[in-house]
C-alpha cells in the first residue's frame, strides 16, 4: 500500500465518524416549549453563562497572580540592584535624567543672583544716589562733608537708565534660567 490510499481511507474513516456524530437540528419558537422545556433552556443558558464567566474569573485570577510574581521579583531584583555601586550609579543617572536640568536651572540662577545683586546694588548706590563724601579732614580731626546731588546731571540720568535697563535684563535671565526649560 502507498501513502496515497493510506491517506484516502483515513479521510473516509474521518468523514464517515463525523457524519455519524452529528445530530440533526429543528428550530422551533419558545411558546412552542413546554413549560419544562422553557425552564430547562434557561437553566442551560444559565448554566453556560457561569461557564463563561468562570473562565474569565480564571483568567483574570492567574493574570493578578502573574502581575502580583512580576512585581514581586522586580522590587526584590531592585533592591538587591540598589545595594550594589552600580546600583547607586544608576540611581543617580535616573535622579539626573528627571531632576537634572532643573538642579543646574535653580543652581545656576542662584549663583547669578548672589553674585550680581551685591554688585548692582554697589553700582546703583555708587552712581546714582546721592550720598555725602569727605572732602577734606584738618589737623584737629574736623572734617568737611559735601553732598554730591546728582539731580541736574545728565550723566546721572543716563546712569539711572541704564541701570533701569540692566535690571530689566538681569530679571528676564533669571526668569529664563528658571522657568525656560520647562
């Protein structure tokens, strides 16, 4: 025998049991049935309904516990990772990659602000508010003060605006070094 009429008398066999099992439908109306007969159909589909839904409670029972042993592990690995140099290597990389930008923002902004306050201050005061000098000191330890108004100078004006402008300046850096990278 080849493989040939082998292989055709398997499929008869086949076809021939499957005809055999299969059963002949009718469908008919429900207020055909009976009452016993309507009373066990929704029992069966009653029946079929928590089939179906205990194979989904199944489903989602073993998906928790799968979640639940996925987690387990991932925490237990972390901390065992996190004990070790690498570990606290890659924790800083990962505070950096969330914090960093705004760590230097906030470091850089406040160097500037130390800085250049007290000196725009000096300057202003310096040059534009009128303040008393010394102008000369006698052998008794008399001194003569006169006081510089710088009202009716025009490089005084000058001076004041350009200080103005210089704020002005200074504040949109800050406010661009703090909130430019958002």
């Amino acid at each position: 025998m080849n493989f040939k009429s082998l292989l055709v008398i398997v499929c008869i066999m086949f076809a021939s049991v499957s005809a055999q099992t299969q059963q002949e439908m009718v469908t008919v109306p429900k207020a055909s049935l009976t009452a016993d007969q309507q009373a066990a159909l929704a029992q069966q589909g009653l029946q079929d309904k928590i089939a179906t839904y205990g194979k989904w409670v199944g489903l989602g029972d073993e998906v928790g516990k799968a979640v639940d042993g996925s987690l387990k592990a991932i925490t237990s690995n972390a901390v065992e990772l996190s004990k070790t140099g690498v570990g606290h290597f890659t924790m800083f990389i990962i505070a950096w990659k969330v914090i960093g930008d705004k760590a230097i923002a906030v470091l850089v902004g406040l160097l500037f602000l130390i800085f250049f306050t007290p000196i725009f201050v000096w300057s202003f005061w310096r040059m534009c508010i009128p303040r008393r000098v010394l102008t000369s000191k006698d052998k008794d330890g008399k001194k003569e003060w006169r006081i510089i108004n710088f009202n009716d100078n025009h490089e005084t004006e000058v001076s004041r605006w350009a200080h103005f402008v210089v704020l002005i300046i200074f504040l949109l850096a800050e406010s661009f070094i703090f909130f430019g990278k958002s």
